[in-house]
C-alpha cells in the first residue's frame, strides 16, 4: 500500500458544516513505531555509522509486516534525524519491513505524553513484538467534568 491508497481510506469528516481533520475506516489504525531499541539494536544519534549494522529484532518484523498485510498504516516515528533518513530506509528496505512512511526528528529522552484531538493509545516495548492485547489500566486525562 503506497500513500496514495492511504489517503484514499481518510473519510471525509464534516462537524457543524465545516471540514475537519479525515479518519481511517473502522478496525484499521495508524501505528507509530519506534524504531532504535524497538526494532532493533537501540543505536544513539551520535553513532550514525552503526545505523546500516544494527541487528533486526525478528519478532517485531514478522509482527509488524503481519499489521501491515492486514491494512494496517505502519509508519515509522523515530528520534533519528533528517540526516539519517537514507542509511535508516536501507535498513528497513534491507530486512524487508513494510512501511508507509517515516516521521524524523521525534524528541528524545521517552516519557512521552501525547495529547491529540484523536484517540491515541500507546504500547510500551518491553523486549517482544506479538500482537496487542486488551488490559486494564490507569491513565492520565483531561479533568472534562465526567468521573467514572
């Protein structure tokens, strides 16, 4: 699936008349993936040279082209820069990874906290790719006035 045939699965959103950000049809999601540390050996900004060497992590490949063969948006969002984006698309071009596109630049340090005016969920890595599973848990929220 190339970026033309993910734009052509946004749906066109009108509130109050007006066009406002498009969505995915239903069950399909944009995933955001990590990759140093994620995918792969986690290699720092300041060793580039290592970027064309770093060892696959197998799992999150079968998993992540799996999400991909599904319909899934598989876009990479990593802390490399601009500068890396080339020996970065070998890499994942190299060990055959199904890829819609690449974010560059994103910050770095983790403890993210994300705030859109989409529904965002966020998974954690912590050494193995498999599918996602639904489990309990405690977030932090924008006080809008309704307690559950």
């Amino acid at each position: 699936m190339k970026q033309e045939d993910v734009d052509k699965l946004l749906s066109e959103k009108i509130e109050d008349g007006e066009h406002i950000s498009p969505i995915l049809p239903e069950g399909i999601k944009n995933y955001l993936i990590d990759i140093d540390g994620t995918i792969c050996d986690d290699i720092p900004n300041e060793e580039p040279e290592r970027m064309a060497t770093a060892n696959v992590y197998p799992d999150a490949l079968i998993t992540l082209n799996k999400w991909y063969d599904e319909g899934h948006i598989i876009c990479f969002f990593t802390s490399r820069i601009e500068e890396h984006r080339k020996v970065t698309e070998n890499w994942l071009n190299k060990h055959g990874f199904k890829f819609h596109g690449m974010v560059m630049g994103k910050p770095r340090g983790g403890n993210y906290h994300w705030i859109d005016n989409h529904l965002v969920k966020a998974t954690r890595y912590n050494g193995k790719f498999t599918d996602l599973v639904d489990k309990k848990v405690t977030i932090e929220v924008f006080d809008d006035g309704q307690h559950e």
